[in-house]
C-alpha cells in the first residue's frame, strides 16, 4: 500500500474537488454509450470530471497524463415483489416524465460500488483503504470522491424532464368569483346531479354550488350536459368535479375560458358550500388521470405503431433503439433515417478512429465526436440487446431493448437553440433542417455528407404585364408538398361527417370523430408544380407593383430526395392545426416532368433594377454585410443605409393583427422570402420581450468593432462556438444582440449567407486546422442525377401538432420495412406509408 501512497501523493494536486457549475460527466461515456450499469462500468477522471468506458479510458490517460479515475460499476438490486405488486404504487398520477407521481424514467434501482483506479498499472484503492492512507491524501481523496457522488451528472440533469403534459392557468375568475348566499351546503358524499340523478362524472358549480352532471360523449357515455347547461343559462363560470377534491387540489373547469385552470382560492371557495378541502379524500379520476389512462390504452396510435399486431423485435448491426428522453422521439426518428445514408456512414463512421484521436479536451462538447459517436452506436449492433425483465422468471427477452440514450449528443446539437434545447416535442422537419445546418457548419472544408440532400431550385416569375421572366435559384434540402384538401377522393363522406359534427355541436353533445380525408398524392404533386399568382409583385420592367406568376421545378435532382408532406397549417385564429389525411404515397418516383428548363429562347429577361426600399425610420447603421462591401473592406457602406423590406409582406404580416416592428423584423429576419417564412419567425418569437420593439438592425448601435471585448460574455462565446460556429462570428453576434444569447443565436441562423468569409470552428478549432486545410468549394456544390427514386424510409407523426404527439420511424432494412418505435424495433407487418410526414427517397440506380 506504500507504493499506491506514494503515487497518490504525487498525483494528489492533479485531484480536484468538484465545484458548483462544473460539468460531471459520470452517467455517459465522452466516445461510447457505456456506463456504470455496463459490464466494466465507466471510469471519471478526477481531474476534468470526463466519464470514460473501459475502451477508451487509457486513451484518455495517454493523451492528457491524468492517473487518477474514479470507477464507478452499478448492479441491480432485486426489486419488492409487493411494490411491483401492487398497481397504485406503480401507476403515474402525474401527466410528465422525472416528477413525483409522473411516469418512472428510472424504475431499477441500483446498489453502486466505488473505487479509485490508478493508470497505467490499474491499481486500485478502494474507500477502505483511505482509512491507512496519510492525513492529507485521505481528506483530498475523500473531498473529490464525496463531491463526484454527489454532484449531479450532466446525463442526469438531462434525464429529469420536468414538463407536465398540461400545464394550467390561474383562472382569471378565481380572484373575484361571485358566490351566492343560498344556504347551500353540499354534503362530503352521496352526490347525485340535481336534474337527472347521474351519479358518476359531477361537477359542482362554485357560484351557486349547483351539482350537475358533465358532457356527454359521442358514444353516449360521460354525462348529460346539464352543468354545460347551467353555465349557459346562468353564466357562472367555474366549477369543480366533485370526487377530484383532495388537500392538494382539484379539477376545476372555466366554461368562459374553455379550459381547466386553476383556483387561487379554491379552499376559500368550498368552504361557502360547506367542504373542508382538508378532510377530503379522492374518489373519481381526475382529467389528467383519464388522459393518462386513454394514452396508455390508445396512446399506442394503433395504425402506425403497428399496436394491433405482435411484431418480431429485431436485433443486430443497424438496429440500434434510442431511447425517449422525456420527448426526444422526433430526434430519434430522424437521426435513425440519417444514418442509413451512405454518405452520414463514411464521413462519420468510417472515419471514427481519425475523429476520436483529434477530438479535443473536452470531447462531449464536440461536434463531430458525438456524431460519430451516435452512428457507431446505431450501426455497430454493440448496443442492440434485448432486455430482460426483471419480473419475469423466464428471463425472456421484451419486445424491446437496451438501445442507447443520447443525452450528451441531444445536449450539444439542441444548445443554445430556443426550441431544441427544451424538452418539449419539436417538429421533425425542423430539427432535420437544424442539423443539416449543423453539418453544413461543420464541414465548410471537406467531405460533406448534407450535399446528398442539397439540391437546387428553380424559381420562373413571369411579370404578366410585360410578359418578362426572371429566373433564380437557391440551395433547398427539402421538397414541402401541399395538401388540397379539395381533391379529397370522399368528399362525400366528409361532407356528411361535417354535417353530423355540427348538429352534434348544436345539440350540445360531443361529436364522433372525422373520417379521414383520402388524397391522391398526384394531386399534391400538382398543387407543387402549379404556377402561383402574385398579387403584389414589384416589376422592374413597368416599375410598379402589378401581377405575375411563380412557378417552382428543380434546377437539379439530389441522391436522397426528402419530401415534407404539410400537414401542419394554421386556423382561423392561428392556433396549429393538423390536417389529418391518408396520401397514397408511391414506393417509385417519377419527377422529370419537374425539371426546370432555365431561360427558353424567345424569353425576355426582366430588367435588374431594385424596388424602392422600405425605410425604416430613426435607424442610422452603417451597412448591411452582404449587400455593401464585406468584413474586411467596409467602404462601400452606405452611411444611412436602411434594409430594403419587401413592403407586401409586412402588410400582410400587419393585416392580420400582428404590431408593425415585429413585421418589419419577420421580414427582415426570413429575409423577404415570403409570408410562409415569415409568419413562422413571428409565430416562434411572440414571447420575445422585444417583439414590438422598434427594429434594430445588426450593428446598428455602433460601429462594428466598437463594443469593448470586455462586454461580451466568454460563456455565450463558448456555447456558440460549441454549434460549430467560429470564435469571430460568436463574437459578431452577440455584438449585434446586445450579448443575448438566444437573440445571437437567432442572428446566426438568420445569416448564414452573409457568414461564408469568416472562420467556422469544429469544438472550437477553425476550419482551417481541420480537413487538411483545405478551401472550400465555391458556390453551393450539388449532385445531379436521374429524376427516378424509390422510398426507403418515411417518419410519421402521431398527435394533433407538432407540439405533442410521438414520431415513430419506418426503415427498408434489405428488402424489409422495419419499424423504429424509440429503443423498440421490430420487423414491420403493415408499414403505414399513406400517413408518414416526412418521406426520405433514393435515386435508383441503373
């Protein structure tokens, strides 16, 4: 023990104890997805806290000289047969993930054994052996080992997601609620509904205390609607569902506000009717109990789930679950579909080794390690097991398996964003655009796996009054094919359906669902490739606004096509909306007849004179990059040069309601490039503080360069720089942001054009010290190829928006559709193409 002393004295100051704020990665490995629950358990370096498996730990010993490793190994206790045995004990009373009385994310419990390991000879000192080890070693070793066990992980942080399936409101009845002194009193059982003496599904209205029954469903069962009634005779707007009343709580309805919320003075409020909320106990399902339960008993979506079959699991190299974390399906699903992409496998995966032994200090905090990473695991089959349950003697593999769950690499690619480092569900195409774009940052020298997607568009606007063309490209990765619901081949059967629901509505009773509506993808295709009017186009051969028409083909055809099927749209008041369709969507594809043809003889060009700006009043800059001059030369800045706006977007923006600043900021942001684009910037920035705001533009408040380096946050730089973005850029956004994080963020998606001449950084090294230092390509480099393709994947979503609901992946594995439902995958029977969302086809080769 003299020599393990000796050692441990001489690496003693290479020891830290961790402090607040410090990153403990003890739950994941930096290079694989091993942990303490793995066979060899996972070994963190007591010095920059980085967790490691058994593969990859002496490499980390090697390149930073770091002896000293905390080995932390977890086994499963056996459980308590009564605990398990007993269903209230087991079953969620909460609607969320990670919380108290919410769905269990860490059912197992575990009994955890520690000890120090010492490289390069592993030798091992365990928490006895501190007891014989000199004063000062014994007091260090004990700190940093008592600080590591209980810091929380990085992994655990994560894994606690603290959302609620529906989050409340304070009514804004509760405060002033009107009670009447009748002399009601309502008794602590016995309850019947005063009109028709149903005794079940009773809600007690909280002005006049009026027990009634609830609504009635469409099939008959729930109630009679005699509280709705009363609400409407009388007007008294807030009632409780007697049953649900407990010392915690109750339900309570707001008929006004068509909504459950809460009572601040709910205690206050039973009380004039004689209830005493702390004597009360439970005796009826509360709405989020019966939502639990109809997720769990329909949540499975039988359709495209495949609920009504027993599918065979499969297990093996490429087969690889993911586990949900918290609401991660939709990055699931598309990292699934990404990964078998040929062009993701070689850059990625092929390359491993090579991106390991470059990856930096901190390796979880880069880019292209993670992705690495994440496609080793997916393809290798190393974590592609099946579990056991611990419940069932037999010890038979489950339909589902270990998988891996990314937290570390869902962390890196969702930091900093507004959306994806929540934990609340996210728009599938959203996040694929999202790490397109990650990738692309990532590889401005080098090979670059997101040119399988990219292709060009073609854009032909013909003025009508002057009979001119203009034709424009860009770079798109995604074709969006809309929906006309007008060609519905039911028609018929919809209309009728539309006529049952509004005479249920009418009745007061709640009406059966819709059928669905059968569309011909055909006709979608056709809504794509028909020219658009516009009304207000600004003509540069007539000099003023007039009438033209856009029609959009391809410029070039990639090797994976994506195709976005746009479900989602807005209503009336413009709340999102799912439009829930069946498309006959095609294993084959046939797009010639998409191609675009460029400039036909005999067509006249229109002249390239820009329309009159939009000016925007009060707001002196120097220049907007991209359009004057560039980061190294800036005199050709205009002095007083304002953003040219185009002015019938912000009019349509303004019509509908929304303040004039933020119109001018949706247009600008989106870069005029439609009212689609930027109604969805308005819609994802309603919460910002400065939303009405007068708009300032980048640089707008000063000089560039004259914000002092002092003022601009090394934390924000460092998270920027960690999307892949350089250290200039980092700084040049949040210069332009007033050191806001998200608004800087926000900036850098917003222009990526105007960012191709500076420096971007893979994990905080420039791109010229990675890919050999090589430059880029010129221009955006597309492939182009055959028109024919053949469906090999498509991503489905399950819910009313992409707000909730669950997204499930569906995969030709060698001729067989399989079926990615998180960590369960399994052979698919009946692979629901006709209500995918998003559709990943293939050139076919010859």
């Amino acid at each position: 023990m003299a020599d393990v002393s000796e050692v441990l004295m001489s690496v003693l100051s290479t020891i830290r104890v961790p402090r607040p704020g410090d990153r403990v990665h003890k739950d994941e490995c930096a290079f694989s997805f091993a942990n303490p629950e793995a066979e060899g358990g996972i070994y963190v370096c007591m010095n920059s806290f980085m967790g490691f498996g058994t593969q990859y730990v002496e490499r980390h010993h090697t390149k930073t000289g770091q002896r000293a490793f905390l080995h932390i190994k977890r086994t499963r206790k056996a459980q308590d047969k009564d605990t398990n045995s007993d269903p209230s004990k087991r079953q969620p009373t909460r609607f969320g993930i990670g919380i108290e009385g919410g769905f269990d994310v860490e059912q197992e419990q575990y009994e955890e054994e520690v000890k120090i390991v010492l490289f390069p000879d592993k030798q091992e000192v365990t928490l006895d052996d501190l007891a014989t080890m000199p004063d000062v070693v014994r007091e260090r070793l004990s700190l940093s080992i008592a600080g590591l066990k209980s810091a929380d992980s990085v992994c655990h942080t994560l894994q606690v997601q603290q959302w609620d399936g529906e989050v409340r409101q304070v009514s804004r009845h509760a405060a002033e609620l009107s009670q009447l002194d009748n002399g009601v009193k309502i008794p602590p059982s016995g309850w019947k509904c005063d009109v028709c003496g149903l005794e079940e599904n009773l809600w007690m209205n909280l002005s006049d205390g009026k027990v009634l029954c609830g609504r009635r469903y469409f099939d008959g069962s729930g109630g009679n609607n005699h509280a709705l009634l009363h609400y409407q005779q009388t007007g008294y707007p807030l009632a409780v569902k007697l049953g649900t009343i407990t010392p915690d709580g109750a339900d309570v309805y707001s008929y006004e506000e068509d909504d459950m919320v809460l009572d601040s003075k709910l205690p206050e409020h039973l009380a004039h009717f004689g209830i005493d909320m702390m004597t009360m106990e439970k005796t009826e399902h509360t709405m989020t109990d019966l939502e639990i339960a109809a997720n769990q008993r329909l949540g499975e979506w039988e359709v495209i789930q495949e609920s009504g079959a027993t599918l065979q699991p499969l297990f093996g190299p490429g087969l690889t679950g993911m586990r949900n974390l918290g609401n991660s399906c939709y990055l699931n699903s598309v990292m699934q579909v990404l990964f078998t992409v040929p062009d993701f496998q070689r850059k990625y995966v092929s390359n491993i080794e090579k991106i390991f032994s470059n990856a930096p200090t901190d390796p979880t905090q880069d880019f292209k390690t993670q992705v690495a990473k994440l496609g080793h695991a997916l393809l290798s089959g190393e974590y592609s097991r099946p579990a056991f349950d611990p419940e069932d003697d037999s010890s038979e593999p489950r339909g589902d398996q270990l998988g891996i769950a990314p937290r570390i690499f869902k962390a890196l690619v969702g930091r900093g964003h507004p959306e994806f480092s929540t934990n609340r569900q996210q728009d599938a195409q959203e996040f694929f655009l999202h790490f397109i774009n990650m990738v692309e940052r990532n590889c401005r020298s080098g090979e670059n796996p997101s040119e399988a997607f990219r292709f060009l568009v073609e854009e032909r606007i013909l003025c009508e009054q002057s009979n001119k063309v203009k034709y424009t490209q860009r770079v798109d990765y995604i074709i969006q094919l809309p929906v006309p619901m007008d060609q519905a081949t039911n028609a018929d059967e919809l209309q009728e359906a539309e006529h049952q629901h509004e005479e249920a509505v009418a009745a007061g009773v709640l009406p059966p669902p819709m059928p669905r509506a059968c569309i011909p993808f055909d006709a979608c295709l056709a809504a794509l490739s028909e020219p658009e009017t516009l009304t207000d186009f600004w003509s540069s051969a007539v000099q003023a606004k007039t009438t033209a028409s856009k029609t959009t083909r391809f410029a070039s055809f990639p090797d994976h096509l994506v195709i976005q099927i746009k479900k989602f749209t807005f209503g009336l008041d413009w709340v999102p909306k799912k439009l829930d369709v069946s498309i006959d969507v095609p294993e084959t594809l046939d797009l010639s007849s998409l191609r675009g043809t460029g400039l036909q003889p005999g067509e006249e060009v229109l002249p390239e004179v820009a329309p009159p700006p939009l000016m925007t009043p009060d707001v002196e800059v120097k220049g907007i990059l991209g359009s004057h001059g560039n980061e190294d030369d800036d005199s050709l800045y205009s002095p007083l040069l304002s953003p040219v706006l185009d002015d019938s977007i912000v009019s349509q923006l303004y019509e509908m309601g929304f303040p004039p600043e933020a119109c001018k900021k949706a247009v600008y942001c989106t870069g005029n490039t439609g009212i689609d684009a930027a109604m969805n910037w308005v819609m994802g920035h309603m919460d910002d503080p400065d939303f009405s705001a007068p708009m300032v533009l980048p640089c707008g408040s000063s000089e560039p360069g004259s914000t002092p380096t002092d003022a601009i946050s090394e934390e924000h730089l460092a998270t920027i720089v960690s999307m892949g973005f350089g250290r200039d850029q980092a700084t040049r956004s949040l210069r332009a942001t007033s050191n806001v994080l998200e608004r800087a963020v926000d900036w850098l998606f917003s222009h990526l054009d105007d960012l191709e001449s500076m420096e971007v950084s893979e994990g905080g090294r420039s791109a010229g010290e990675s890919e050999g230092n090589r430059e880029p390509p010129p221009g955006p480099r597309v492939r182009d190829g055959d028109e024919k393709y053949e469906l090999f994947a498509f991503i489905s979503h399950m819910g009313t928006s992409t707000m909730c609901g669950h997204y499930v992946c569906h995969i030709k594995k060698d001729q067989q559709w399989v079926i990615f439902n998180d960590h369960k995958v399994c052979a698919s029977e009946k692979p629901p193409k006709d209500l995918g969302y998003l559709y990943f086809y293939r050139r076919v080769t010859e």
